[in-house]
C-alpha cells in the first residue's frame, strides 16, 4: 500500500444554504451536478477539473474558515483569462496587504515569487484561490 497518493481527493465545502452554494458552484465556476443530497446532512458532489470533486455540506451558523479552502491551478498563460471571466460571472475578487507575509494584491492579484494568484469568496464565505502553476 502507497498511502494515499493513488486515490482521487475531494475538497469539501461547508454552506449556511446548500442551494445558493450549488448555484454558484455550477453556474459561476462551472461545475458539474454530480450527486444532489438526499437529506438532511448529506452532501452533494460537484466535478471540477482533471477529475477533481467538491463535497458541499449545509451547515447553517457554522462560521466560514477564515483560511483559503480550496485552490485552483491554472496554467500561466491562461491566468488572466479565468480571471477576466471570473469577474464577468460577478465575482470580486479580495483585496489583501500583508508585509509580513510579503502579500500584496492590485487589483485582485497579487504577485509572489513570479507567480500570479488571487482569491475570493464564494456565496457562503469560503475563500477560493486561482493560482497560475
């Protein structure tokens, strides 16, 4: 046995309403409705890309992480394409400044160590993160 490596992983993805999640999951990222929860505790599962899941749970008052839950790779020269798109769909994109960390964003977009990556929140106050790699 390898450990895990071999294995599809999922992100899972906490929502105050499990509705308003999948909407924006499918219609704003374009994910695929793979599973729809059966009941009360039960999650839905969402394809992304390269054979990537999401897991979405309703947990309504369980507050937001406050760190990014789940980040996407896309390749370089792409990047501000996806981000272009991205903002058509309505999404805004977080503004941060933190020296310590040598965090910048303009614009929605920071530069560190030649890469570019920005982040924002979904519906339910998940950060998001696009990350050129």
């Amino acid at each position: 046995m390898a450990g895990l490596a071999d294995f599809p992983v999922a992100g899972v993805i906490r929502a105050d309403d499990y509705s308003r999640a999948a909407r924006f999951y499918t219609e704003v990222l374009g994910f695929t409705t793979v599973r729809i929860p059966s009941g009360p505790g039960d999650a839905g599962m969402f394809a992304a890309g390269a054979g990537t899941m999401v897991s979405i749970y309703e947990r309504p008052g369980m507050p937001a992480p406050q760190n990014t839950t789940l980040a996407f790779g896309v390749p370089p020269e792409k990047f501000d394409g996806v981000i272009d798109d991205l903002k058509s769909r309505g999404v805004v994109f977080e503004e941060y400044d933190m020296p310590e960390m040598g965090l910048k964003t303009v614009g929605g977009i920071a530069e560190m160590m030649g890469t570019k990556t920005a982040w924002f929140k979904d519906t339910e106050g998940n950060i998001l993160n696009v990350v050129a790699m």
